[in-house]
C-alpha cells in the first residue's frame, strides 16, 4: 500500500527559474506533511514542514502548499539554483514521528 | 562534527551470515529511527526507540533485532542474512517527543551475495 506517491520520476528546471515538485497521499491520518532533500551517499535532509491545518508554509525559497481535499501536496523552489539539485522526497508524518516517505523525484537544475 | 554517523559504510556479505550495522548520533537527540531504502528508492521506517524503548516497531522479520545500548546508540543486527536484505539502511535521530524533523546518517549499503 503506496500512502505517499511521487509520480514524476525526474524534473529538468533551468537556473532561476521555479521547480515544482508534487506529491499524493491517500492516508488522512498523516498530522505532518514534510520535504526532505537527499545528496547522492548521504542522507536526507530536513528541508520544510506543514501542519495539515495549514495550506501553505514559506521558507525562503522554499514554499510547500497543501490541498487537504484533492490529498496533494507540493513543494515550489524559487528562483532554483544549481545547488538545489537533488532527490527530493516527500513524507507523511504521523503518531511517534513515524514518516512514510514518497519514491522521490530527481531535480535537475541546469545553469 | 559529524551529527548521525553509521559504521560501516558499505558492507558485503554471503547469504546466512549474520551481521551489525552501528549508529551513533552526538545530538543528545531521545528518539533514534532504523529506516530501509529498497532497490524501488522507498525509504521505510523499521524501528523507533526513544530511550532505548521500542516505541516503532514495523512488520519487519524477527532476523532484524534494534539493540539500544544507551540513547546515543542504536545499532542493527542481522540474522541469516538473505538476498532481499540487500538495500541501504538509514539511521536517524530527533528530539524528544519524537519528532519528524529527522537527522539523517549517511547510510550503510548493504550487499548480499
């Protein structure tokens, strides 16, 4: 059972321009809604959060938006950066900081 | 400073061994995690310990066995190890209560021949 969905496998952004990454979840019990950032033999990085009684949180260049009804959430990068290239993985969080992460989409930031 | 580091970095062996893998973090974190990134790029919570209790324990074989020494360590042991264990292991840490802002090591790819 796939509670949390990347279905964009990869995305190509040219510098400065906005990335929009997305994500799907069919478990309504997730409290959390968070992006975490992952550099090829290392871990993930804790990037953004949002409550699932808010619908959007701003972090810089970083903006995660929720849609609490259609169960969607993404993650705008602006303006990208080389730098920002990466895995980007979505998660769910619920009880006991327990996260159920997305497949991850690969960011591609050319310059 | 390395924050969540894990020994070994990678680590091949033959099916039926057993083996270790060892995460310690220097966060003073409460909450330390076990998570698996299969060959399809999930990564999937084993286990949480906060305090060295089991608070997580997911549907994970019994071969898998968390031990928590003290609350700075939380390492992975593996019994008969089969070829479907092969994947990368995560370990991480986070304040307490447990939290889902993760500190994340760097992983141990393990490889079962």
């Amino acid at each position: 059972d796939q509670q949390v969905k990347q279905n964009s496998p990869s995305l190509s952004v040219q510098e400065g321009r906005i990335s929009i990454l997305n994500c799907d979840y069919t478990n309504s019990m997730f409290d959390y809604f968070l992006w975490y950032k992952k550099y090829p033999a290392e871990g993930p990085t804790f990037l953004i959060s949002i409550s699932s009684i808010k619908d959007k949180n701003e972090d810089g260049r970083f903006t995660v938006f929720l849609n609490k009804s259609a169960k969607h959430l993404s993650l705008h990068i602006v303006p990208s950066q080389p730098g920002d290239s990466a895995v980007y993985f979505c998660a769910g969080g619920t009880s006991y900081g327990k996260l159920t992460f997305g497949q991850g989409t690969i960011l591609t930031v050319h310059p | 400073d390395t924050a969540v580091s894990q020994t070994p970095k990678y680590l091949v062996t033959q099916m039926g061994n057993d083996k270790s893998i060892k995460c310690e973090q220097n966060l003073g974190h409460d909450t330390m995690y076990w998570y698996k990134q299969d060959s399809k790029k999930f990564l999937k919570i084993m286990f949480s310990y906060n305090n060295k209790e089991l608070i997580i324990n997911e549907t994970v074989p019994n071969r898998f066995s968390p031990k928590s020494p003290d609350k700075a360590h939380l390492n992975l042991h593996i019994n008969s190890l089969e070829l479907g264990d092969s994947a990368v292991y995560f370990c991480a840490s986070s304040q307490d209560p447990p939290s889902y802002e993760q500190y994340f090591g760097p992983g141990t790819r393990l490889t079962v021949t």
